[in-house]
C-alpha cells in the first residue's frame, strides 16, 4: 500500500528527512568501523618454523610463530575476535620476507610499520623491549626498573607473554635475572635460536 506524503506537515517531513539522514549516516559508520576492522594476513615459512602476519589500514598488527599455521590463524582470531580476518594478503608479502629475513640474519634488522595494540602499561613495557638491542638481554626486574615500576615484575612478565609482535618486540631477549631462560609464548627453542643468531651475527 502507497501512502501519501502530501498531506505532511512540513516540519514532519522535515523530521523524517533527518531521520533517513541520520541512519544513512549511521549506516555508513558502521560500514568503516567494519571495514578498519578486518585484518589482513599471510602466511609463509622460516627456519624456525610458520610466521602468520597480519595487519591493519595502521600498520602491521601481529606477527606470530609456529609450526601450524592453522593454529597461527585461531591464535589471530583470539587475540583479535572483533575482526574479519582476510588471508593471503598480497601486502604482507614483503613484510614476511623481510621478518624472515631478520630471523636469518639478525644483522639485517626488522623496520616495519607497526600497529602496536594493547594497554597503557603493555605499550610501556613493549616499548623498553625494542630499546634492548639485538645480541642484548635484560631481565623482567630490568625491565620493570626501567619502566619505573620496579614491583611490577610478574607484570612485564604478562605483558611479555600478551605480545603478538614476535621479534618486532623482542620479548624473546628477556631473561630471568640469573640469565636462564624463561618461558616464551612461542617456544623456548625458538627463544633460544634467535638469541644464539643475534649473539653471533
């Protein structure tokens, strides 16, 4: 059934412009935040195993290791639930060879855009890691101290472990203050690989 509009006032139609006016315009927000919100990713190989890259429209928002990649890919998804994660991504191509480059030849190292996301104290913590330069290591009390938090050592310890930017941070050169080995989300080995190649690169 028709309904005519003739017999509106006009402040009504003026009102129901508005409206439409209002859900397009919410309608197209809604479009870009679940555009901006996909994650684009790719996957390739390394000595040390798979290497899942991801990133965002800011920068790369994940890189992590393993040996299947679709673990890797649940491992995206649980850190980023929110997002439409979109696979073989042409643009994380170069990125994943310049990673798996670095992991190679630690010489050569890691410059990439980075879209670092977690909370204040995390980004506090990650950003005193890519202060420790390669062929280094520093502790978790090291770190805390550094921060200015020198009680918050099993803090750094979390925030090292909630990383997902495998050697952009370097949370594999933090080391328990007697210089042993700690945990390290992607393998103690692989942790001990890539310090013994930063150690004699």
């Amino acid at each position: 059934m028709n309904i005519s509009t003739n017999n509106i006032s006009p402040n009504n139609r003026e009102q129901a412009s508005n409206a439409r006016l209002a859900t397009a315009s919410s309608n197209l927000r809604a479009d870009t935040n679940a555009a901006s919100a996909r994650k684009y990713f790719a996957i390739g190989e390394s000595s040390l195993g798979s290497i899942l890259v991801a990133r965002s429209d800011r920068g790369i928002c994940a890189i992590l290791l393993g040996d299947d990649p679709a673990l890797l890919v649940l491992d995206l998804q649980d850190r980023f639930p929110r997002s439409a994660l979109v696979g073989g991504d042409v643009e994380c191509e170069q990125p994943l060879v310049k990673i798996a480059g670095f992991i190679e030849r630690p010489v050569l190292g890691l410059d990439l855009p980075l879209d670092i996301q977690g909370t204040a104290f995390q980004q506090s913590v990650w950003q005193a890691l890519r202060k420790i330069p390669a062929g280094s290591t520093a502790s978790y009390a090291d770190i805390a101290n550094r921060i200015g938090r020198p009680k918050a050592v099993r803090a750094v310890a979390q925030a090292c472990g909630a990383n997902a930017l495998a050697v952009a941070i370097p949370c594999h050169r933090v080391v328990r203050s007697d210089g042993a080995l700690s945990g390290y989300r992607w393998g103690v080995e692989r942790k001990r690989a890539l310090l013994d190649r930063e150690a004699h690169a």
